[in-house]
C-alpha cells in the first residue's frame, strides 16, 4: 500500500469510526430522547435519503467537471464536523427534537452525495485504474474495522457520557480524515475541458451509461425493488431492537459489532476473488446474498440472549454480502465506465435507489403503527425475495465497447486537450464477459461504493448516500 494510499485509508477508517458513534447515538437520541413513533423514524431515516434524491444528479454532474476533487472532499468533512457540532449542542442544551434530527440526516445527505460522485475519481488519482477493485477492498475494510470498532465502545461510551461523547468523537474523526487529505501528496489529475457548457442532457449522461451497459440494465430493477426493501428495513431497525425485542442501550451498540465483522469479512473475502472472479459475479451473488439474509431479523424472538443473536446475524450477514457486492460494483464501474461520466453513473443509479429507500422507509414507518413492527419486517423480507427473480446473470457485459465509448460518442463533439498515454484515464477495453450462473446483490455503500449505499454505506456512508452501491444501509436512524 503506498503511502498517498494509506492515508486515505487512514482517513476514511477515522471517519467510519466516528460515523459508527453517530450511527448507534441518534436512534437512541431518536426513541429515548424524543420518544419517536415508527411513522417518525419512517421520515427520519428517508431525511437522510431526500437531498440524494433532490440533488444527487446535479452535484454528480458537477462533480464529473471539477478540475480538483480533493478540496471538495476536505470541505465535506469539515461541513460535516459542523453539523455533527450543532447536534451535539442541541443534544446539550436539550432541545433536541426530530425536525434537528432530520435537518441533520439531510445535511448529512447532501454532503454525501457531493463525495459519492467525487470518490472515484479522486481515488484514480492515488491507485491506476487496474488497481482500483484491490484499493477499494483494502479502503472498504478499514471502514468495516472503523465500523466494527466504533459500534462495540458507542454503547458503553454512551451509557458513562450520554450521546453527546459519541457525537464529539465524530467531529474529532472527521478532523483526522481532512488532515489526512490535505496531505495526500500525489497530484490530481485535472478533468479534462469539454469545451461547452452544461446542458440538460449532461444530467442523463448516467442513465445512459445504464441502459448501455447489459448487465447494469438488468440489475437497475433489482436494485430498485432491494432499496425499497432495505428503506423499510432501515426505518424499523431501532424500533424493533429497541422496544419489541427490549435490547438495553448498553447493548444496543454490540449488536452491530457483528455487521462489523461482517462487512470486514465480506471485504476480505472480495479481495482475495477480485483477480479470480468477474465483479458483475462478484456483485450478482452478493446482491442475491443481501435479499436472502434480510429474513433473520424479523425471526429475532424468545430469550434476549437467544434474539439478540439472531438479531445479529439478520443484521450481520446483509452487510456482509453486501460488501462482496459493493466490491463487485466499483470493480465493474472503473473497468466498464470512463472517468468522465462515473460521478453522473453513480447519481443516476443513487437517484433510483434513493427514491424506491425514501417510499419504503415512509411507507414502513406508517404501516407499522398499523399492523405493528414485526408484521412489516415480514412484509420487507417477502419483498427481498421475490427481487430475486429480477437479478440478472452474472455473464452480461457491455460488449466489446465500453459503456464510457459509447456514452462519451453520444455526447457529441468535445475538445479535451490530448493524454498523455502515462496518465491517461481513459476506460480500458469492456470486461471480458463471463459465463457464470445468475445470482445477486447490493449494500448500502452505498451505491457503487451504493457506493454506498448505504445508504449505508459503502460503504461507510451511513446517511449520506445511498450506496452505487445504491444500496441502503441497515443502521437505523439512517444518520452519520
């Protein structure tokens, strides 16, 4: 790992870390604190999801034609430490209540829209392109370490300080991550010019990608019928943990250790296949392992040492699965899309699977004040299965030119100025199609880290994308 690469490995693990603080603190702050009903965490968690949806397109097209990324990523931690500061205040000062909390998963959002669409590009300029799938499982892993760690101290950190030591623990993480990032020191390489201004067409640029790409066609309808599912998964998570299956807040925490050492050995498994194993299989059978574990959690019953396990595990089995998947899908992104159209690529595919998160996340919420919490649980998992039909096999490719080719030629004449073949970005020929079985997945990082997407993230993320990756994360509150 070189040294520009371990920084930001460094810096993204910080994050992660204080985002896992963040993540176990406002559903606590949400049901104890304010004492919020289903219907409410319902919109808490599709807060988090809203500006993805309002802005996701427009920042990602922004983002493409940027010359310089880092600055914008260093300026989302520092936004984000304020945002997290004025919670921690509102949590101090105790007037707390949902719509801050919401402000805040929005704020949140925003801000990780803006560094979903930034993320590949800017880790081109640390990793070439081949190497990009193995740097993304070694970054991905950090944050499930981050994550894991985080998670197993929040709950007995909040039980001595309250939530408000878990909520300063993250604006001194997200300190860390920027300074990390300033002193990355290889070069950006600047986005080349297009020569014209933006048109509308350029916001659509991403889903032209999709319906371009076999595979990524297929999978759209997947992924929007799995983010449904996983919003009403989301919305419900604290509640049920919380007041059906009576988890103390001490041990609220823990139990996500577990979606820790799942998401790390999810990581570390992908790794190890990423030179064996085409990503669009690495990505199918991941996806189809997410929708099959969501099962566990609505069994989660009898003693509560007996429901906290299987609590565990239906949280730590989707997460594991969809680390494989968001592994797969940022492996595929890179080979398979040029650099110029993956910031809109990975909106357009957040944008779909932040609507269909926002829809079942509202509609759990106020469904579950009607027929109760596990009922609804059930009614998700029923959902995530059926979805299985709709994966696609993993053998589907874009043919033997690549989606950016095909993009890019249909955006018309540009005037970049010419690579330099030692640096150039240009996407490498298609992935060599496989002849693989069907399967399925995806995370919450989120959205092809998605992302994330998360929302979970993806891989981090918790409330700020919805992981290409478009992937929802199960950690309740939906906020980072």
């Amino acid at each position: 790992m070189s040294r520009d690469l371990r920084l930001y490995w460094v810096g993204q693990t910080s994050t992660s870390l204080g985002s896992a603080f963040t993540a176990v603190a406002v559903p606590l702050i949400a049901v104890h604190a304010v004492g919020a009903t289903g219907g409410q965490m319902g919109l808490l968690t599709a807060a988090g999801s809203l500006s993805v949806l309002l802005f996701g397109l427009p920042l990602a097209t922004l983002a493409d034609r940027l010359p310089r990324k880092r600055p914008w990523l260093i300026g989302a931690e520092l936004l984000g430490c304020c945002a997290v500061g004025i919670v921690a205040l509102g949590v101090a000062g105790d007037w707390v209540d949902i719509p801050l909390l919401a402000a805040f998963a929005f704020v949140l959002g925003c801000l990780g829209a803006l560094t979903e669409a930034v993320y590949f590009a800017h880790l081109g300029s640390i990793v070439d392109r081949e190497g990009q799938t193995r740097a993304r499982a070694h970054l991905q892993s950090g944050e499930f370490v981050g994550d894991l760690t985080g998670r197993g101290l929040a709950g007995p950190l909040i039980a001595i300080t309250g939530p408000i030591g878990a909520l300063l623990i993250n604006v001194a993480t997200r300190l860390i991550s920027a300074l990390c990032l300033l002193r990355i020191a290889a070069p950006e390489r600047p986005t080349p010019p297009t020569g014209r201004r933006v048109r509308p067409a350029d916001l659509l640029v991403g889903f032209a990608a999709i319906r371009d790409s076999p595979y990524l066609r297929r999978l759209a309808p997947f992924l929007a019928v799995s983010q449904l599912m996983r919003g009403m998964v989301a919305a419900l998570t604290a509640l049920f943990i919380l007041t059906v299956l009576g988890v103390p807040a001490l041990w609220y925490g823990a139990l996500f250790v577990v979606s820790g050492l799942g998401g790390l050995a999810g990581s570390l498994l992908a790794a190890r296949l990423a030179d064996r194993v085409t990503p669009q299989r690495l990505a199918t059978v991941g996806f189809a392992g997410v929708a099959a574990a969501t099962a566990l959690l609505p069994l989660a019953a009898g003693p509560l040492p007996v429901a906290m396990v299987v609590a565990a595990l239906g949280l730590g089995l989707p997460i594991f699965c969809g680390a494989v998947a968001n592994v797969g899908m940022v492996g595929f992104a890179g080979r398979e899309l040029g650099a110029e159209v993956l910031g809109r690529f990975s909106a357009s595919f957040q944008l779909v699977g932040t609507l269909a998160f926002i829809i079942g996340s509202v509609t759990a919420g106020f469904v579950s004040e009607i027929i109760g919490i596990r009922p609804t649980l059930w009614a998700a998992a029923v959902l995530g299965l059926l979805a299985l039909f709709l994966l696609p096999a993993a053998r589907y490719g874009a043919g033997p030119q690549t989606v950016a080719a095909q993009t890019v030629a249909a955006q018309g004449p540009a005037r970049p100025p010419a690579a330099d073949p030692a640096t150039s970005t240009a996407a490498p020929q298609a992935v060599e199609r496989g002849t693989g079985v069907g399967g399925a997945e995806d995370v919450v990082r989120s959205a092809a880290r998605v992302p994330g997407t998360a929302a979970a993230s993806g891989a981090r993320r918790t409330a700020e994308a919805v992981p290409v990756d478009p992937a929802a994360d199960t950690r309740p509150g939906g906020a980072r």
